[in-house]
C-alpha cells in the first residue's frame, strides 16, 4: 500500500473519495473497530452485579473489572497513537482490534475475579492502540474535501453505538449472560480485521524522528495504577509509592522537553491547564456517577440488567440530538458560561437522583434526574473540547486533546477507586439494598460537589470568552468516558508523541 507523509490534519492524505468502494470500507473498518471499545465501556457497568454474583466478587473486585481497563488505557493512549504515526496506522490500528479481542474471550473465559482483572488490563493495552488509530485512519485516508464528512458519519454511528451500549449490554446480561458482554468482540474482530487488511490503505507520518516516551508512558501508568490500588485496598503505602513515581514522570516529562509524551511547555497556556483542571472534576464526577447508577438502579431499584442500561439511555440521546447546538453556544458565549452552568446542572441532576431509591419510579423519579443531568452534560462537553484546542497553537491540538482524553480517563479511574470509600461502601454492599443505598445517598453529594468545584474553577479562572471555532466533525459525540480526540494536526515535533489526529470512541 502507498504511505503518506505528515500527518493526516495537515497532510492532502491518500485523496480516497467517500463514494468510492474503497471510502465506504474505511468508514465501515473505523466504526466497527471502535464499535468494540465503546461498546466494551459502556456496558461492563450494566453486568456488574451479575459478574460479582457470578464469580463471588466483592466490591474491590468489580471496582478493579473497570478500572484495571481504564489504567492501561489512559496510561499507553498517548503512545498509542504514537506507534501508529511511526510504524503504520492501519498495522498497529489492526493489532489493536486483534490485542483486544483476545483479551475479550479471556475476559469471557475468566475463570475468577483475578483472571477477569487481568484480561481487563490487557484490554485496555488493546484499546489504546485502536483508539487513536481509528480516527486517524478516517482522516489520513479521506481527500481534504470528503474529510469532514466521513469523520461526521464515523462520529454519528458512534454515539448511535454509544447509546444503544447499555441496552445491548443489559440485553445480554438477562439472556445468554454476562460473559457475552465481552465474548461479542470476538465475531466484530473477525469480521474488521480481514476488511481491514483487504480495503484500508496504510498510512504513516514519514517526519516522525527521536525516541518514544516509553519511560514516561511506564511510569505514568504505573502510578496511576499505585494510587488506585492504595485507594481500592485502602493501603497508604502504594498510595506514596504512587506520588513518588509520579513525581519521577513529571521530571521524565521536563528532562525530554518538547520530545516528551506530556511536554511541560503546553501547560504555559493559563486557559489549558485551567480546562483540564475542569475536566478532571467533571469526568471524575461522570465516572463514579455511571459507576454507582447502575448498581443503585438494580441492587437498590430493583430493575434488570435490561432496564438499568435502558434507564440510563437519556443522556446520552440528549447529547445525540443537541451537541451540535451546544458547540455553536459555546462559540457565541465563550467557554465560561457552559463550563460552569454545565456543571451545575450536573449536579442538580446528580441530586435529583437521590430519589432513585426502593420504592422509585422511573418517570417521577429517576427519568427527570437524568434529563437534567443530561442536558448539563450536553452544555458543558462541546465547549471543553473546543476550549481544549482553541487555548494552544494549531500545531498542537492533537497533542492537547490527547492530554485531555487521557485525564479524563485518569478521573475517572481515580474516582471509581476513591467514591467507594468516601462514601463508607462496604466489600459487600453491592450485595445488600439497604447498605448500598445509604452509601449512594452519601455518595450523590461528594460527586455533585465535586461538579459545583469545576464550576467555580471555570467561572474563576475562564476569564476572557474565546469564541473557538468547533471542528465541524466534533459536534456530534458522547462524551461519557472521556471527550473526543481532536482529528487534526500539523506535522510537528510533538507529532512524534501525540495520538495521531485522532479522538476516542470511548467517549460513550
């Protein structure tokens, strides 16, 4: 196949039309591919009860079933990307799909909460690899004036998948079983990888030069994984072993400067570092929220796997229909006003849950919770992104947004980790309705405090309104996980450590 040089934002690309046979496959590749990591995130929360009941797992076991994933993902996302700039987008995007079904049928095949664990691990090695690459492969493919489009229907049939996720993941908990939620990536691997390896042109950024970050990658995951651990086990002594070696990446990151995976320069950017302070508050909130609703909604509420994951559909519908109007507020407004309206919508609509108890009903009382939670989500995530790429230069949108991702992926494993044990939830209080409601009921409001601090953090220091022009490719995502990566950047030394032009179907 013919490579190409530079990077796909700033490069003309392979000039693939999207009516052409071979621009269809790449849209059907990239969306399949990704389709198996959104779907893996948004509805391994629906199976947890049953994966706990199953394997008699008690609460740190289900806490580490989502976050030994999203360690390994945040971890190596970055790298990820960089691997697919180098060696090829459309190979390392195809040992990311073939890495994470493997990993899948082991998840499927687990035997006890710890192999579980470990395949979740493994998974998200795997998913940092194909995440950044799908997108990537969309926008190195694509002639300059289809480019917009095919990465419009890429994110289109994302959020559909996002948002048919938990119905499809409580669908399969009720019938064949919990196992089928991972053992589905499986058959979609078949069927994209030989698609892939027949009709998606390579591509790679011939101008990368200079060593990976590997160091840093390590050790950020590694701590990461530390801190996590010290929290979920309640253990103090990983917890500063953790700090020490995040503190060992930090001086990593500023010994190999403009090389390195997270340069430290980009954070002179006042309205950069201000927005990922916000994202670490809102996303931690997020997670830890999708986290404990699904177990409230079944061990609490009483619903099935299948109800819970439908009960939780609305927010991500509402921000399907309205993201698009929320960008354009976003450039009208500037970013203070939905960064801290947004959030506070969160929180009301995390309050509101709190009438999500024994006796709820699911219109008067769980229904409105999650329109209003929705609508804020709605409100805040298009204009963070845009604030995201707006507050550096264009040469390193993709490097900012892929720091953004990534600490939104961080949040949320933080989060998932700590809430637990902010809240005094037991190792079995999944177990007991009345225990694991008075922990959710302690829960809600660390979490909505959490989104009043991003508020405040966004009201104060998101001073001047930036009216940031909205790539018109990321006015339609879910931003559940994490926001998207953004698809475009020139071809710059920092090329060599960012994702690729890409953003992240995880964002469910």
């Amino acid at each position: 196949m013919t490579d190409t040089a530079g990077t796909a934002g700033a490069a003309p690309g392979l000039g693939i039309r999207l009516a052409s046979g071979t621009g269809r496959w790449v849209v059907f590749t990239t969306v399949l591919g990704s389709a198996m990591a959104m779907l893996d995130s948004t509805v391994v929360n629906v199976a947890l009860p049953h994966i706990g009941e199953d394997l008699g797992a008690d609460l740190a076991d289900l806490q580490w079933t989502v976050n030994a994933y999203m360690v390994t993902l945040a971890g190596l996302i970055l790298l990820g990307g960089a691997l697919g700039d180098r060696y090829g987008r459309r190979k390392v995007f195809v040992v990311g799909v073939v890495w994470f079904a493997a990993a899948s049928l082991l998840c499927g095949l687990a035997p006890n909460a710890g192999v579980l664990i470990a395949a979740r691990a493994l998974q998200g090695v795997g998913g940092a690899l194909l995440t950044p690459g799908s997108l990537a492969l969309i926008q190195a493919s694509f002639h300059e004036d289809d480019r917009a489009k095919a990465v419009g229907l890429w994110s289109g049939f994302g959020g559909v998948g996002a948002a048919i996720g938990p119905f499809v993941g409580g669908w399969l908990v009720d019938g064949p079983g919990w196992r089928w939620v991972f053992l589905l990536n499986v058959p979609l691997a078949l069927i994209c990888v030989p698609v892939a390896l027949r009709h998606v042109p390579e591509s790679r950024d011939g101008t990368v030069r200079g060593r990976f970050d590997a160091l840093g990658a390590v050790l950020g995951a590694a701590a990461l994984a530390l801190v996590t651990y010290a929290l979920i086990a309640q253990i103090w002594w990983p917890g500063v072993v953790g700090v020490l070696v995040g503190t060992g990446f930090v001086l990593v990151e500023r010994r190999r400067g403009e090389g390195a995976m997270m340069p430290p320069s980009i954070f002179r950017s006042r309205t950069f570092t201000a927005v990922n302070l916000v994202t670490l508050c809102v996303y931690a909130a997020f997670s830890g929220f999708f986290f404990l609703a699904a177990l409230q909604l079944q061990v609490v509420s009483g619903y099935s796997a299948l109800q819970a994951g439908t009960a939780l559909l609305p927010t991500t519908v509402l921000m399907l229909l309205l993201s698009a109007k929320s960008g354009e507020l976003g450039e009208k407004t500037g970013p203070r006003l939905p960064l801290t309206v947004g959030p506070l919508l969160c929180a009301a609509g995390m309050l509101l849950m709190l009438r999500a108890g024994e006796d709820a009903t699911y219109l008067t009382d769980v229904l409105p919770a999650l329109l209003v939670l929705g609508l804020g989500m709605t409100m805040l995530v298009a204009p963070l992104t845009a604030t995201v790429l707006a507050s550096v230069d264009v040469s390193r949108s993709g490097l900012a947004s892929g720091i953004n991702n990534a600490a939104a992926r961080a949040a949320g494993l933080i989060a998932v980790a700590a809430l637990p044990l902010l809240a005094g939830m037991g190792p079995e209080a999944y177990r007991s309705a009345e225990e694991f409601g008075a922990t959710f009921r302690r829960a809600m409001p660390i979490c909505a405090g959490v989104l009043v601090a991003g508020a405040i953090l966004a009201w104060t220091t998101l001073r001047t309104p930036a009216h940031a022009r909205c790539h018109p490719e990321c006015k339609v995502h879910c931003g559940v996980t994490a926001p998207p990566l953004d698809p475009g950047t020139e071809a710059t030394p920092e090329a060599a450590t960012d994702p690729g032009t890409n953003r992240s179907p995880g964002a469910a």
